[in-house]
C-alpha cells in the first residue's frame, strides 16, 4: 500500500477510477507492486537464538491465539472484488497476516474482525442522535460473508470456531481457529436485533467503540494516525448511555465478549460494573508504560484480576509502534507493557491482540505473523514459566471465553431485550401500508389509524 500511495496519491481520485477501470485485471500487478515492500517470513531473525528451539516447542504445545487481525477490511481495502483475494491467502498477501506466514509464526487461532470504517472517515454526519446510520450492516455483513467464504475454501488449513472448546479442537486438529469480533458498535445501526443476528453468524466480541462515539457508548478517539488526543465527549459523562447498559446485559446474555480497545476511559468502567462476565481489551497496552488514549490506564486495570470486587477479564497487548513506544517499539518494549499490566491485574489476565492488518508499523521484531516465537522468547528470557507463558498465548483467553460461556448458559432464561433506540423515528412503520393502506387488513388499519390520531394529538 505504501508503494501504490505514494505513485498514485497525488491525485487519489485519478488512483481511485484507475483501479475501478481497470479491476481485476491489474490487481495481480497491484499485488505485485505491494510485496516491494516484502514481510515475508523469511526475514526472521530469532530476538534469543539460544531460546528459539524452547519458543518452538511451546508454540507447538499450547494455541497461540491473537484477538485482532483487520484481515476483511485489508481484503476490502485492496480489491474491487474482495472474494477474489481469498485464493492468495494461502501464497502472499499484502499486510501483516497469510496463510503461510500464520504457519511460520506458529498461530493457533485468530479473531478476524468485522468492521465498517467510523462515518466521518467518508465524510457521513451522523449528527447527535446517530440516526440513519444503515450502511455499516452492509460492511459487516460483507466482512463476516468475506470471512465466512475464505473458511469454506481452505477447510484443510482453517475452522469456523465459536467456543473454546472449538479452539481446543481446532488446534489438536492442525488447523487455524478463526474466529470473529465486531470492531465499533456504529456497525450495529443503533439495533439490539442486528447484535443478535451476528451473534448468530458466529461474532464472538463487540468493540463498544471504534475511534468515534456511538448511540451506545464514548470513545477515547486517538486511534492510529492521529495526534493520540482524545475527542470531544457527546454523552453525558462520557461513558456508556442508558441504551449502552441494555446492550452490555445482551452481550452477556448472548455470550459475546465485551470489547474495550478503543472506548473512553468512562466507558470502561462503566461496562466492567455492568458487566456481569469478564471483560476484554482485544487490542491495548499499558498507559503507564507509554501514554497514549489507546492503553489501558492503572486505575481501571485495577478493576481486573482475581478476587470478589474484581471483573475476571483480560487485556490482550497490541504491537502497534505508536502504542507501545515509538521512540523504543520493539518486542522488549510489548513485554514490558504485557509485564506492567501483569503486575497489576495477574499474569493469569493478559494475552495477545497484534492489531495486525490495522496499523501501519509493528515493532521491530515483531513485524508480521510470522515473528511470535520473538515475543515468546522473550518471555523466556524474562523468566516466565511454562505455565504462565501458556496463559499469555491463549490459555488465560480460553478461560476467559468459557466463562463467557457460562454466563450464557446461566441467563439462558432471560428474554432478548425488546429494547429500541429511543430516537428511532421509524417505528412504528406506518408508512409500510403502502398507497391507500391497501397492504393492511381492516383491523390494523383501524389500530393505525387511531394510532396516528393520537400522536397527532400528542405533538
Ligand atoms: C496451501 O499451500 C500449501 C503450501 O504451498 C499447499 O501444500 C496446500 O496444498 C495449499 N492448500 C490450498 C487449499 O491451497
Ligand atoms: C528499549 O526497551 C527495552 C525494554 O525495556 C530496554 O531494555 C532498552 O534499553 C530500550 N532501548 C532504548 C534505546 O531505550
Ligand atoms: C509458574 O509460576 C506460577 C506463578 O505464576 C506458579 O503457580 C507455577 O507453579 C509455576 N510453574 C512452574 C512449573 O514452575
């Protein structure tokens, strides 16, 4: 991508109807351009030779999962027709995740994530009210379909998983576990019902925000590419809304993690006081070990850990420069962040969330998905035990995920929330009577009718 931007970005417009024309039949020079810029898994040099054969037998022992890979919105971001990138995962792909290199790297299992960008980031005023935003399901929906399809051509090398127990089969069997996370609640269209239909389809996480505010929660904003301030709070007290709440208690309802990269310091607290299953931070490091809106502050990771006044959950450390240190990125400095919120929350809550596909620049040594036996020696070499490490690469995740399970299991008789978004204008949907209410039978007419009298007479 760097290569095609800096030919083509003095005039993105010109770029943009370039590829259009042209599609599919310059997409394989496209690709071919990319991969100048080559992470390929050949350029791995072990961070502590004398432990790489250790970090091997561990990876080879226990699943390495990672929780946040943007591997849909590469495919999308690349190709006129994304289904057409699935056949070169298993070869070359641009960005920091393919097929082989997942091989080398020795992943397990990873959550691809369904987003759609945040509205500003094509110019959409969503206003206050954070109505009329539809299109997003069309790009989720897009995402899970893209996901869905690449499992169903590569059914030797990944597997459709949704529980723990699948990641525990998929990895006895040799194959990648994938998995699925929503990044950003604007890609619920301010609807509960829209949650529960991913949840069907098989989303695991939702993000309680991407860099923008939603309906449901607040951002902290200073995501990759910005200054790294925070944006301007919308909600009072800038944390969950009332209508946030409902949909903590759905998702815990439904078994799908509660996501908190991203979200406003408020909002976190609020979500882990709501919540009554674990919590996760997908993709996030330590503020106090570089200051940056994305990490996770000491006074919230104080809420996590083992004990009764204490949430259960995980912070899964990100790789991204800018995060972790950018004046010192390197795998040394991720295992200090990891480090830091271990000595606070437990080595039992911590885990991996690369971020990979969604940031420009990994740390060094840790470039792509090839390098995790890097960051797994490193453990080593700070002396982190077998055990531990096993918790680090995806056990204590794996925990995380059948406790979630269990809340599941125990609210099982808990209706769905009928719950809509107060500010919804389009229910009931009068309009749906067509010309005359000639679509409605007489008695629906009647209640339509009278239902209109009255809220006339309300206004
Ligand atoms: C994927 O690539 C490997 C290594 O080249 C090859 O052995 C395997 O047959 C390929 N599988 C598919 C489904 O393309
Ligand atoms: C980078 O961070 C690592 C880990 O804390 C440290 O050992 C190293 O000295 C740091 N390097 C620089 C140049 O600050
Ligand atoms: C590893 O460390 C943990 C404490 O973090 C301890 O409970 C466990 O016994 C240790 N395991 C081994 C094999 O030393």
């Amino acid at each position: 991508m760097v290569v095609l931007h800096n030919h083509y970005s003095p005039n993105k417009m010109k770029f943009t109807q370039l590829t259009f024309l042209l599609g599919s039949l310059v997409s394989g020079a496209i690709l071919a351009s990319s991969s100048q810029t080559p992470l390929t898994a050949d350029d791995y040099v072990p961070l502590h030779p004398h432990l790489e054969a250790r970090s091997r037998e561990l990876l080879a022992r226990y699943p390495l999962i990672d929780t946040h890979i943007d591997l849909p919105a590469t495919m999308r971001t690349i190709n006129r027709r994304p289904m057409d990138a699935i056949p070169r995962l298993n070869i070359s792909h641009p960005g920091h995740f393919d097929i082989p290199r997942a091989k080398k790297g020795g992943l397990a299992g990873a959550f691809f994530t369904a987003n759609a960008p945040c509205p500003g980031a094509y110019g959409r005023d969503v206003g206050p009210d954070f109505l009329g935003l539809t299109e997003t399901v069309q790009h989720v929906l897009e995402s899970i379909d893209l996901v869905k399809n690449t499992l169903a051509y590569y059914p030797s090398l990944l597997t459709a998983a949704r529980t723990a127990d699948d990641v525990r089969k998929a990895f006895s069997d040799g194959k990648l576990a994938i998995l699925m996370g929503l990044e950003g609640t604007h890609g619920l269209s301010n609807s509960l019902s829209t949650l529960r239909m991913y949840a069907e389809l098989g989303v695991r996480y939702v993000t309680l925000t991407h860099v923008c505010h939603s309906s449901f929660a607040s951002s902290n904003g200073g995501g990759a590419g910005t200054t790294g301030s925070t944006i301007p709070p919308v909600h009072p007290g800038n944390g969950l809304t009332p209508w946030g709440v409902t949909l903590v208690k759905e998702l815990n309802r439904l078994g799908v993690m509660v996501d908190l990269s991203h979200t406003s310091d408020q909002t976190a607290r609020d979500a882990i006081r709501h919540s009554v299953a674990p919590v996760v931070w997908t993709h996030s490091g330590a503020r106090a070990v570089h200051n940056h809106p994305r990490n996770v502050p000491d006074d919230i990771l104080e809420l996590i850990g083992d004990g009764p006044d204490k949430n259960n959950g995980i912070v899964l450390s990100v790789l991204f420069s800018t995060f972790i240190d950018p004046s010192n990125a390197t795998v040394a400095r991720v295992v200090d962040h990891i480090e830091h919120i271990a000595s606070i929350v437990g080595k039992s809550h911590v885990g991996l969330g690369s971020d990979f596909n969604g940031i420009s620049l990994a740390v060094k040594g840790m470039e792509d998905v090839s390098k995790w036996p890097n960051l797994i020696q490193e453990l080593l070499h700070r002396g982190w035990n077998e055990s531990e490490i096993e918790g680090v690469m995806g056990g204590n995740l794996l925990r995380v995920m059948e406790e979630v399970e269990k809340v599941k299991e125990e609210l099982k008789d808990h209706s769905p929330s009928a719950e809509i978004y107060e500010k919804r204008t389009d229910l009931p949907a009068h309009e749906w009577g067509g010309p005359n209410m000639a679509y409605l039978a007489p008695d629906v007419v009647d209640i339509v009718v009278e239902q209109k009298r009255r809220f006339r007479d309300e206004l």
